[in-house]
C-alpha cells in the first residue's frame, strides 16, 4: 500500500468517528441544575450560605450539563445579582426562565445565557403551574422570541403537553419547547401510561416541527427514568427541588450521578 491509501483509511475512520459522535451528542439528554432553592435557603439568613455560585459550580463538576436559575422580580430567591454573577464563571449551559417582563428581557440580553425559557408566571405563584396558551398570546411570544434570536439566544417556550401548544409555539418561532410535567409527576403513581400519554404525544410533535425539546417541573428519582425511556430523544431536563431535597440524604454528587442514571448517562 502506499502512503496515499493510509492517509485516505485514516481519513475515512476520522469521518465514521465523527459521524457516531454527532450522533451521540444529538440524542444525549442533559441534565440541567436549578438553583433557585439554594437562592431560597440563602436568603432565609441573609448571609452568603449557601453560596449559590459555589453550588452552581459544584453541580458542574458533579455531572451536571448545565445550571438552570429562574429569577422573579420579586427576587425571593435568584437575585439579578446572582445571574450577572453566574454567568461569567460558569463553563456548562446557562439557561434563565422566567416570566418576560421588561427587566426580565434587558436583564436576559445583557447576560447572553445559552439558552432562555419563557415562563408564564403571574408575580404572586408560588411556582410555575402551566405552560403558554400560545395560541392566545402568539404576537406576543413572536415579538418577544424574536428579540432572542436576534441576540443569538437559544429559545424555549414551557407549554403543557398539548400538539396544539406546540405547533403555536413553532409558529412563534422558538427553537425548542419545555414540556410542563407536573401533571405527569402527580399522575404517575396512579397510572404511568395514562401518565405518560400525552407528554409522548407533544413530544412527537415537537420532533415532527424540528424543535428540540426539553422537560421540567416535579420530576425525581421516582419518575424521570420512566418519562426518559419513552421519549429518549428529549434534549435537556431541568430539575430542582427533588433534586436538591435528595442531596439531603444522598450528598449533592451521589445526586447528581443518580439522576444522571435515569437519563441513560
Ligand atoms: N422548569 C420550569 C419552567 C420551572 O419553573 C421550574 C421550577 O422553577 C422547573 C423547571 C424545575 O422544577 P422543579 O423544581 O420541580 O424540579
């Protein structure tokens, strides 16, 4: 053989290598960190402990792919300061959610996160409850979507799981969807197929159109490996509280390899 036929099977293995990687990263689901209760614990003394960017950092070096923080205005747990900060020291994806208020908006293109989610939130919720009516409020989500994208921001809107929310949130012109799954997580127990239904039915959709797709609310240890199996293909979820309510017992790394478990990685 000549010296021309090595480099050429090198180069063919270096493209069938490449080819598997892309593969690999396209149907990876990553696991994205809230933080806002480490924010809630914090404020709850009105010290610095503990330290969220501290934590934050720490997720990422325990596994996670990425930190998740929703700051409302009133600021009872992630603070705008907490976002400016964050940003800047962090090394997975950043991803703000959060209901699209005027100061929501500047502060998002001033911080230039990889990726923001929009949230419809109303002040006095305790958390969020429900995805968009994007049918109802497609000008708005248009004209708010499109001022992210033009700043090179990934987009994300938190529906239910509806086919029709979904194709309106496509219409809108978001780049993904994040699927509500309280109602999931509150009728898995009873019932996991009937549980799951509908989430496997928006999440087609969602694939159909080309949006990627994410999840969050509720879900755990308990649940997440089930919605997992049957939509393997779900780009990202974004866990908090039963996350951080296990690393109570389990240790935050130990948590964070669990959860990681139930998606496959
Ligand atoms: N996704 C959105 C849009 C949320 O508002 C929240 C809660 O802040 C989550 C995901 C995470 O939910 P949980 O804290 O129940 O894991």
């Amino acid at each position: 053989m000549q010296n021309w036929d090595f480099f050429l099977i090198y180069v063919h293995y270096q493209t069938i290598i490449c080819i598997f990687a892309n593969i690999l990263i396209k149907t990876m689901t990553n696991l994205s960190v809230n933080v806002n209760k480490i924010a809630t614990l914090r404020n709850a003394r009105g010290g610095n402990i503990p330290n969220v960017l501290k934590v934050a950092l720490d997720c990422e070096s325990f596994g996670a792919d990425g930190i998740t923080v929703h700051p409302r205005p009133d600021e009872r747990h992630i603070r705008r300061s907490d976002v400016l900060d964050l940003r800047p020291v962090l090394k997975t994806e950043f991803n703000i959610e959060g209901n699209p208020t005027r100061d929501f908006i500047d502060l998002v293109l001033e911080v230039k996160p990889h990726q923001v989610t929009l949230v419809p939130d109303s002040l006095v919720q305790l958390t969020s409850n429900v995805g968009w009516d994007t049918k109802k409020n497609l000008k708005f989500l248009t004209e708010v979507l499109d001022k992210f994208n033009h700043a090179g921001i990934r987009t994300s809107v938190f529906v239910d799981a509806n086919p029709e929310m979904v194709e309106y949130a496509s219409k809108a012109g978001t780049d993904r969807v994040e699927l509500y799954t309280g109602p999931y997580a509150k009728d898995y127990p009873i019932n996991k197929e009937k549980a799951i239904a509908p989430f496997i039915e928006a999440a087609r959709e969602a694939r159909k159109l080309g949006l990627g797709l994410n999840a969050g609310h509720d879900l755990s240890l308990a649940n997440l490996t089930y919605f997992h199996e049957n939509i393997p293909w779900i780009d990202e979820v974004s866990i908090g509280h039963s996350l951080i309510c296990d690393a109570l017992y389990l240790g935050l790394e130990q948590t964070i390899h669990e959860y990681k478990k139930c998606i496959g990685r």
